[in-house]
C-alpha cells in the first residue's frame, strides 16, 4: 500500500500523463486546422533553415539553388535540392524520421516538464527559462560534437519547445513586436524591461473576452511579462496576469483569464497566428546559431539530410574467422571505392569487433579511409570455448547507428551472451534497424579449441543458429548460413542494401504445412526488384501479373536470374512493363523467409503514439510496445515526389491472416495519424497503401510499401521518466512503473546501457492481477565522461513463466552544465591595394582573437569569402587568424567557437574603400534579418599601402549555446 505523500506524488502523475495542461502550443493537432501547432512550427523552422544551409553551400560551389524557401517545402524537395547532380532516386526517410524525432521531443516537454514554469516561461521565469534554453543548445552542440545525433535531436526538441512557447506565454507579441527577442538565445546579454515582481500587468476579462486585459502602462512601456499558471491552487502575485484556460486556476482569481497565444481559440488567440510566425523564426535563429557552431556538414547530419546509407559491420575476430573477416574487408573496400565521391558514398563507417570474453570498442567515421585502417587491423586470434559475445558487440551497433540502418554481423559461433535476446529485439524494434547473419560453418573451430580438452565442433548447433534466424526475421533483416569459401557470392546482400531508397515490398517467414501463397504489388515507380528466399532450399514459383511465371529451377528466365548459395536464393527479377499483383507460391517442409525489395523515393516512416487529454488533448511519443486489448495510434509520414493520398493502413500478423485496418486522419504536409481499435495479439508488421499523383501523372499511382521489422502487443506496460541531467561523475535517477491486465507474481526487472555505466535497480518487482508497482534506476556516469556522451538505457520487464515482456528504451546525453557563455571576439588588422581589375590584385587580413574570460577558442572556419585562412595557437587556443584573397572576393566573415560552442562571427568588407565614410554597411550573414538588430559594430580605422583611411567595419555576432537532457526516441 502506497504511503499518502507517496499516493500523491503518484495520482499527481495520473493527472499530468492523463490531463497535463499542455500550457503551449498544441503539440501534433490543431484544434480546428487553422492554427499552427509545434510540430508546425519546428518542422518549418528545420525545413527552411535546412533550405538556407543548403542554398549558402551551393552559392560558395558555384551551383544554382532555385527551391523557394517557403511554408510549401517538403522533405523530399529539400533532399533533392540539396544533393545537386545526385541519384535520380532520393529517399527522404532519414531526413523526415530526423525532423520528426526532434518535433516528438519537443511535444514530450508538456507531458514530462508539465509543472515546470521555466520550461514554458510561464510566472514571469524569464531568466529561467532561458538558462533551459541555453543549456538545452549547449547539449545539442556537445552531443554534435561528439557524433551523438540521436540524443542532439532530443535536446534539440526539447530547447525548441520552451523557446517557443515565449512567444505564447508572453506578451512579446502584444507590446508590438514581429522579430524573435534574441537576447533567450544570448545568455551574455541582459534581459531589460522586465515587468517587476511587485507590477501589475493585467487587469480582469471583460464578459470572457481577453483581448485588453493587459494594462496600458505594461503596453505603452514595452513592460516584460507572462502568466502565471497552476494546476493545484489559484494563487498568483496581487495583479499579474494568468496563462488561462480551463486547468489553470489562477485564471479564475482576479485578475481573471489568460493571455496564452497556444492556439485560436486561446485567450489571445486573436494574436496567435502572429506569435507562431516569429516563433518559426525564433527557431530558425536557434538552429543558425547551433549551425555557426557545428558547421555545415555535421548540422545537415543533425537534421538528418542525407540520402545514403551507413556501412555497418560486426565482426567476429576469434580463430577460425581469417576467411570472414577477409571477406569483410573485401566487399567494404569494394562499396568503398565504387562509391566514393558520389552521392552514393556511405554517411557513416561503422565497426564492432567481437570475440570472448572482449567486445568492441565501437569505430564510427564519416571518413572511409580511416573506417579502412581499422578494418584492416582486424585479426583472427584466440576465441577460449567456442560461444563469443556476438550480441554484445550487436547491441554497441544498434544504439551508434542511425534508425533504420543495416547491421551486418559476421561469425561462425553461437552467442555466449543469448542472455541479451530481448534487449537485442527492444532495440530493433525501438530502432527499426535490420540485422543480417553472415553465418558460416565452423569446421575450422577445431583450430581456436585446441589444447582446450573439448572435442571438436563441426558446425553452429540448430538451436544456436535458430537464435540469429529468430532475431534476423524480427528485424526484417536475413541469416544467411554458407560455408565459408562460398561467403564472398553471399556478400552480395550487402552490396544490394548500400543501394539508395531501397523500399520493402513484401517481407515474411513461414512454418509451412503446405504450399504458400504470397503476393506483392509492383508500381510504376519501383525499380530494380530484388527476391531473397531463405531456407533448407525451399522450392518457389514466381508469377508476373502480365501471366509469365518461372520456377526456382530455372536460373535464367523470363523473369529474372536466380543465384543460389548456402540457404539463399537470390533472384533479380525483371519488372519491365510488368506491374501489377505479383503471387510467389513457395513449397517448403522446413521454415522459410521471403523478401522482395526495390528502389523507390516512395516510402513511409512510422512512431506509436499515445493519447493524453486535456486543455490541449495531444500526442506524444510512445516509447514501448503498444497495449493489448486498447486503441493504438500511430502517427506516420509518407516521403517521395508528389501528393499523397493514404487510403489504408493495416496492422498484419506475421501469419499473414486477422489483418486490423485503422482509421486514417492526414494531418497535413504528408503526415497522418492512425488509430486502431486494438492491435493484433502476436508479431505484426505494418502495410501502407496509398495513391500518389504529380503534374507530369494523368492519373494516380496506387501504391503499397511494408514495414520491414516484426512489433508486438504486450500485457505488460513500462513507463519510465527522467530525473535531471546526468553529469561526468554523478548519478541520475529514472523511477519506472510496471502495470498489467493480466498475471499476477514476480516480475523479472533487467536494466543495460550501452555504456557500461554503474547501474542498480531492483531485480523484480510484484504486482497484482490488473496492478502497478513502481521501482527506481540509479545510473552513474564516470568522471572522465565527455560532455555530449550519448547513453541508452533499456528497462525490461518480464512476467513469471516469461509469457510475456515489454520494455522503455530511453536515449540521452551526458552533459556538463554550462557557465562560460562569453562569445569570442577579434581585433583586425587590413591590408588593401587594389586596382580597377580586381583580379590583379590581393588583400589581406590579420586578426587577434580571445575570448576573455572563457574556455578558448578551439576552431576557427570561413562563412563566407574564398580566400586562404591560416590561425595560429597558443596556450589559451586559437589566437590569431590570418587571411588573403583576391580583391574581386570583398567580403570575409569568420566563425570562431570556443570549447563549450560559443561562436562569434567577425565580418569585414573592403567594398568602396576610395571614399571614406563612417555609415555602417548592412552586416553579412547567413540570416541578415535574424541579427541586424542585434549586432555589436567595432570600427577599426587602418591605412592602406595605397594611403586610403579604410573604414573597416566588423559586425561581432553574439552566438551563445543550449544543452538538455533526452528521452530516446
């Protein structure tokens, strides 16, 4: 029995997860389609920034970029203008799943920070809540820094949500302004006019109309405030105004009402279209300064623009592996050298090695030579008993790769660690990643067994095969068994995934009692179609809709070639002017898979979602399987060129028969939310179909796609929460709630992160028939850990007799909080002599930097000119930069970012140095109309060579920072 401050603190939780006020934006929905809600406003922010990024790097390459940056954009138009000369096929799924991981964290800030005034600005907590802001972007650049871009999302999501909602809460928006105030993203910098704690601000609704309740002296002197919110108890400072609406209940004590913006229905909702659009453009100054930080390159990996894939290995280096791991080497080298250079070259290098009792570290590089180096240095030694810790070196790769990778695991020995089965399937299912087995036999595991007294294996025992069948089919990926002097024509699937917008067409596993079955469908707008069967050679008939058909005996035919080797076969199918229904009847006595991708920039991405009421009825992410015998939500995105029409969505069990449609709602801008009355019991997999048209189409395209990984439906539920930021050599707490409709007894508690980090928990809690039980996590970071160290946390829960499981995946960052938010700054020296023709002739420039008091500058880059930039250090970091260009290139701006990623930028100009004039040019950068306000204008007078007094003018942008903690998505 729950003590009553225990009670409380618990039916206070009910509350907010079930009613959470969500004083905000409207996360996901507007409530009558005109209003603009957080995911409107962040996905536009990205999509627009994204277009300016992208628009700067083509103009410094001397290519065109003509996408207008406008509220029309999509994802797949961005993709395709930002890779210029790229693949005619793009697959957008990476950037869409990148932008709507960040607008999914940033609806999940009024479910966890609810009743957190300064995560909203409401209560007048300005400098409050820009400290959230500030360490929120802190963390998003350490965690870029350090490559974590899962957990940068996150943060990112989260700064977003409470720097928006200031231009909600507040009356920013009423004392007359349409520009952010930047001064929430400069912790540097004051934060003047602030109503006093003592002032009143608002006076009562007249007959509920809000539009003038803010007083005449709050307006007439641009007076600073917001509203003040409770749920609990109606009392607010003598005269201040209220957020409104009907959970909080200081809106019922004089003065009554709200001033909230959060939709049109709102208090002020008269004002909230207004206060969305400089919201959007809040955001856009946030994601320019988080830019100026990283650098162009990693903040397009931030948002997730790229249309290739990962190249990612796990590789066994006992004994007996020389063969696999020479075979690794050579199909990576091979992608390699084939794509490199091209929009095709892989994003990222990713590599594990494994053996016993030892596993990783964990390699990941953009850069393929040195992905090359380390795969080179891999040996075959050693290896103690046969069973290895493949899944331990699995696990490291699910958590470092992007959502939706393949993974490529290579060994010929059973799992020691079989023990992580089901943190292996959380992850898959919570990542959406493919697993493939590269499984060969091990005839040759005599040679690591000798002198260890154990006879001889000849091969993988059934049971320990089954494990990697098990967790290849869950993930939509393959075990492919050969020997290993056939492995290098099986390595040809790897070669087949690293191929651009790849889409499943049809993917399932059978135990067969008789003949099977299956069918896809073929659009004009998939091509290279590729069929895998796996199995103890199952026999198969493929028919076209155009009524040819050919048998697995034939290995060239009509249809296409078939390759056979080890339990694969593998058939490039012809599919000219042949779409349509395709059937594939597969006779097998033993189990079988079947697989049939193709290229398309048509595809879907998908996210559960849960449902919480209240003032602003919403949805946030659902990190854990859906329920069994309740509703499930999903929200989805379709990608691709053209309009899209989603006509059915269908939860199918692996069993192929009880398919549960859902009823689909389109949200707009190729987003819909997709509700089923209760999920499938057992393995499902998600089918979408759908009509797409476009200008150049007469008529619409039908189309179908399917998920690739195995979900389920649980009994159990876990939730679980996170308690402040983890620190280097501090710990965290995570309390976590396990409940069930169904058995009651001992349920079996397992707690991992990808860290190693110190971690106690309870091994089991009990529960009650239809009961909860609560228990906490205690995870330690230590001291020696980097600032922006991504951690997975996975909580499991399992009933008595393991008939049932479910689990929480949490993503996060380690970040050391900030307190240096001092921008660099720069002294300039010029030298210029230049004639009519510009081009026969240099100038120069010499630049002193510091950053006083601060941590020192540890980069300094070229924004903008196409000269050569030289810097010097010292013990205190970078202290000097040096540039030269042509006299036709005017105009230099250099970003310079200290240790914790506060970046000033120095622009200079050498235009109109024969007359001297002391009038300020408008400043160069990214987003003129972003910082010309707010820039701090330094004139240094200088002599030329050709006696002309230069009045050089260098605009120093002040660019602070955010950190936050993450809740994985």
């Amino acid at each position: 029995m729950f003590s009553s401050v225990t009670a409380h603190a618990s039916l206070l939780w009910l509350t907010l997860f079930f009613c959470p006020l969500t004083q905000t934006f409207k996360p996901l929905l507007s409530p009558g389609g005109d209003s603009l809600t957080h995911r409107d406003i962040t996905q536009r922010a990205i999509y627009r920034k994204t277009g300016q990024v992208c628009r700067a790097m083509a103009a410094a390459q001397g290519q065109d970029f003509t996408l207008p940056i406008d509220d029309n954009l999509t994802a797949y138009a961005l993709l395709r203008a930002c890779s210029p000369g790229g693949s005619s096929l793009l697959s957008a799924l990476a950037f869409q799943s990148a932008v709507t991981h960040t607008y999914l964290s940033n609806a999940a800030v009024d479910v966890l920070q609810a009743l957190s005034a300064p995560h909203h600005f409401d209560d007048e907590t300005f400098a409050e809540g820009r400290d959230v802001v500030a360490q929120g972007a802190a963390a998003v650049k350490a965690a870029v820094k350090h490559g974590s871009f899962i957990s940068a999302r996150i943060s990112l999501g989260a700064a977003c949500h409470t720097l928006q909602d200031f231009y909600s809460h507040s009356n920013w928006i009423e004392i007359g302004n349409t520009v952010p105030f930047s001064t929430l993203i400069r912790a540097d910098t004051p934060l003047d006019n602030l109503a006093g704690t003592d002032r009143a601000t608002c006076r009562n609704c007249t007959g509920g109309n809000c539009s003038d309740n803010l007083l005449p002296d709050i307006l007439q002197e641009k007076k600073l405030t917001s509203g003040y919110f409770s749920l609990l108890s109606p009392v607010k400072p003598p005269g201040k105004c209220s957020h409104g609406g009907s959970f909080d209940r200081t809106s019922y004590q004089d003065p009554v009402g709200g001033i909230n913006k959060d939709d049109t229905t709102a208090s002020h909702g008269h004002l909230h279209l207004r206060a969305a659009q400089v919201a959007i453009n809040a955001t856009m100054e946030l994601l320019e300064d988080i830019r100026l930080t990283t650098g162009d390159k990693d903040f397009l990996r931030l948002v997730g623009v790229s249309q290739s894939s990962v190249l990612c290995f796990v590789v066994d280096t006992t004994g007996s592996m020389s063969d696999d791991i020479a075979e690794a080497k050579r199909v990576s080298f091979s992608i390699i050298d084939l794509k490199r250079g091209t929009q095709e070259e892989p994003s990222e290098y990713i590599l594990v090695p494994f053996n016993d009792p030892d596993f990783g570290p964990l390699i990941r590089t953009t850069d393929a030579d040195i992905f090359k180096q380390y795969i080179n240095k891999l040996s075959a030694s050693g290896g103690g008993d046969i069973p290895e810790m493949s899944l331990s070196g699995l696990l490291l790769a699910l958590t470092a790769a992007p959502a939706s990778s393949d993974i490529f695991v290579f060994t010929d020995a059973p799992a020691k660690d079989a023990e992580l089965k089901s943190t292996v399937t959380a992850l898959t299912e919570s990542t959406k990643s493919k697993v493939t087995f590269m499984l060969t036999d091990s005839s040759r595991s005599a040679r690591r067994r000798q002198g260890s007294g154990s006879p001889p294996s000849n091969r993988l025992a059934e049971a320990d095969a089954q494990l990697y069948r098990d967790l290849a089919q869950a993930s939509g990926g393959q075990a492919i068994e050969v020997s290993k002097s056939s492995l290098p024509q099986a390595t040809v699937i790897i070669e087949d995934s690293s191929t651009p917008a790849l889409v499943t067409l049809l993917q399932a596993g059978r135990t067969p009692v008789g003949a099977e079955n299956l069918s896809f469908l073929l659009d004009e707008l998939v091509s290279n179609v590729t069929l895998y069967i796996t199995g103890s050679s199952p026999a198969f008939t493929l028919n076209s809709p155009t009524g040819e058909s050919q048998s697995h005996e034939v290995s060239e035919g009509p249809l296409g070639t078939i390759q056979r080797v080890g339990n694969l076969q593998r058939m490039q199918v012809n599919t000219h002017n042949r779409t349509g229904l395709w059937e594939i009847t597969i006779n097998s006595t033993a189990t079988f898979t079947v697989k049939v991708t193709g290229q398309s920039s048509i595809n879907f991405l998908f996210n559960f979602v849960e449902a919480f009421s209240g003032a602003h009825g919403d949805f946030s992410l659902k990190q854990s399987r859906p329920s069994v015998g309740k509703s499930a939500t999903l929200l989805m995105s379709v990608t691709g060129s053209g309009s899209f029409r989603v006509t059915e969505v269908a939860l199918v069990p692996v069993s192929g028969s009880g398919a549960v449609n859902g009823t689909v709602e389109a949200l707009g801008g190729g987003a819909f939310l997709v509700t089923v009355d209760e999920p499938p019991v057992g393995n499902f997999i998600i089918h979408l179909r759908g009509e797409t048209s476009g200008a150049s189409r007469s008529s619409p395209i039908l189309f179908l796609r399917q998920s690739s990984t195995q979900l389920r439906a649980s009994r159990v539920a876990v939730t679980a929460s996170l308690n402040g930021t983890l620190e280097p050599g501090a710990a965290i707490t995570v309390p976590f709630t396990v409940e069930t409709n169904t058995t009651a007894g001992s349920y079996t508690i397992r707690v991992r992160n990808d860290r190693g980090f110190s971690v106690s928990f309870p091994s089991s809690v009990t529960l009650e028939a239809g009961g909860r039980a609560e228990g906490t996590v205690t995870l330690t970071a230590p001291s020696d850990t980097p600032s922006g160290t991504d951690v997975t946390l996975t909580i499991e829960a399992e009933a008595p007799g393991a008939v049932d499981s479910n689990y929480i995946v949490i993503s996060f960052a380690v970040a050391t909080k900030v307190t240096d938010f001092t921008r660099p700054v720069c002294q300039v020296d010029l030298t210029a002599n230049c004639p009519q023709d510009c081009s026969q002739a240099t100038w120069q420039l010499s630049a002193s930097l510091t950053d006083g008091n601060g941590t020192g500058i540890v980069l300094v880059t070229l924004q903008q000119g196409n000269g050569t930039l030289s810097t010097s250090s010292s013990g205190a970091g970078i202290t000097f930069a040096s540039y030269s260009a042509s006299c036709c290139s005017e105009v230099v701006e250099l970003v310079m970012v200290d240790n914790v990623g506060n970046a000033g930028v120095c622009s200079a100009s050498i235009r109109d140095l024969s007359s001297a004039t002391t009038t300020p040019q408008t400043p160069i950068a990214s987003t003129p109309q972003t910082h010309t306000a707010n820039a701090t204008l330094t004139q240094i007078a200088t002599t030329s060579s050709a006696g002309h007094c230069l009045n050089l003018y260098i605009w120093l942008w002040p660019i602070v920072t955010l950190p936050l903690l993450s809740l994985k998505v």
